[in-house]
C-alpha cells in the first residue's frame, strides 16, 4: 500500500464512532446487509452486530457493500439476546426502529449518547424478543399507503440523522477511538496479511510506524512467527 492509502485510513479511524452501533436482528439477505454496511460505514460507525442463525454464515455483496466490510468491526451472533445484552452490560442504551404501541419520531433520539440502532429482519422485522429488551422504539413518520421502508433505507435515514446530531456536536473532529483500539485497527486495515496471520496462530500485532506502516521490529516478528 501506498502512505496515500495509509493516510486515508488513518483519516476515516480519526472519524470513527466507538459509541455508535448498529444491530441487525437476522437480517438475511445480502444487498440488504450490504447497503446498511455501506451507509454504517459512511456515518462513521465502528461497530456492526449481526445476528445470524447459526448453521447460516454471514456474507455480504460486494457490488452494494462495495467494500465497506473491510472497514467496519463486525460481530456475528447466534443469538439476539447475547448481541444486546453484552451492548447494555457496555452501556450502550439500544433503540429498535420498530412501529409499536411506544414508538417515537427517530429524531426525538438524541444519538450522541451512547447508542446501538436495532434494524430488524426484512419481511417480520424485530423480534418479539428484541423488541421487549430494546430500551426504546422509533419509527419513521410515512406519508403515503405503504407502512414501512426497505430495512436499508431505513437505516440511511437514521443513520443520517445520527451523523447530523454528532456532526453538529462536533464528534467527528477529535478522534474518539481509544490508542489501543487505534493502533490494533490501523495494523489490521493497512497490514491485512500480517493481521490475519496473527490472528490465525494467537500473536500480538506488532507495532507498526504511524507514519510509513513499516514494522518498528521486523526481527522480532520474523522470530515470532518462526516459533
């Protein structure tokens, strides 16, 4: 890779939201992960939680996701229940974008709190089970005979006002992502093949120079992965 390419990654981690999450609650096709993917990734979420059946993998589209799975960190679920329980026990409070009885407008959420957005599967939408574990609903006010959008529109469109919310709070011109977090994501997106190395055999990612992404110690990688 090029420093051009090292300094746009370095640009997009500086904008990077740790505190903004997006849950997808088996959603099962694939444009439709793909474009939420997308839109997560072009409104600086950092964290993707989708919950997938377990004998069913999770894949995108590479022609709608047009790589921005590469830049998002995803965690796959069996179940919706551990998803959103390890997000509360981090502190994260979990909006459903669900049509209910304690529905609100999406843009009565104030998402500059700590926030994971839970986009439901495309034909039930969220579960019953996520739905009573959600601390909040909202819902897009519609206008015409169709009661609902496609689950990515909708996501593009709270998505949207998340970002606008945050831009306004000024969330995207410090780096909010913690050293070791950005340290560990720049060797991992900039060195993709020395990452997946270490992640295949349990080594530490080596350090590497913010500036060039050469290895600091190309020595002691080199014993590291001799051993």
């Amino acid at each position: 890779m090029t420093i051009e390419r090292l300094n746009k990654i370095k640009d997009c981690l500086e904008r990077r939201q740790p505190d903004l999450a997006v849950i997808t609650d088996h959603m099962h096709k694939p444009h439709n992960v793909s474009a939420v993917m997308r839109t997560c990734d072009a409104t600086g979420v950092f964290n993707f939680h989708a919950v997938m059946p377990a004998d069913e993998s999770f894949r995108a589209r590479s022609g709608i996701a047009m790589g921005s799975d590469r830049w998002l960190d995803i965690q796959v679920h069996s179940e919706i229940t551990n998803a959103m329980t390890a997000l509360k026990q981090e502190g994260f409070r979990i909006v459903a974008v669900h049509k209910s009885d304690r529905s609100g407008n999406f843009r009565d959420i104030d998402y500059c709190q700590k926030t994971a957005i839970l986009f439901g599967a495309e034909l039930f939408g969220v579960s019953d089970v996520a739905a009573d574990l959600a601390d909040s609903h909202v819902s897009i006010p519609m206008q015409g005979m169709v009661e609902s959008y496609n689950v990515s529109v909708a996501a593009a469109i709270v998505l949207s006002e998340a970002q606008r919310q945050r831009d306004q709070a000024g969330f995207y011109a410090t780096r909010r992502l913690d050293q070791a977090t950005y340290d560990k994501t720049l060797f991992k997106w900039y060195r993709r093949k020395e990452a997946q190395y270490c992640d295949d055999n349990g080594i530490d990612y080596p350090e590497i120079d913010p500036e060039t992404g050469e290895l600091l110690d190309i020595e002691a990688f080199a014993r590291a992965r001799a051993e």
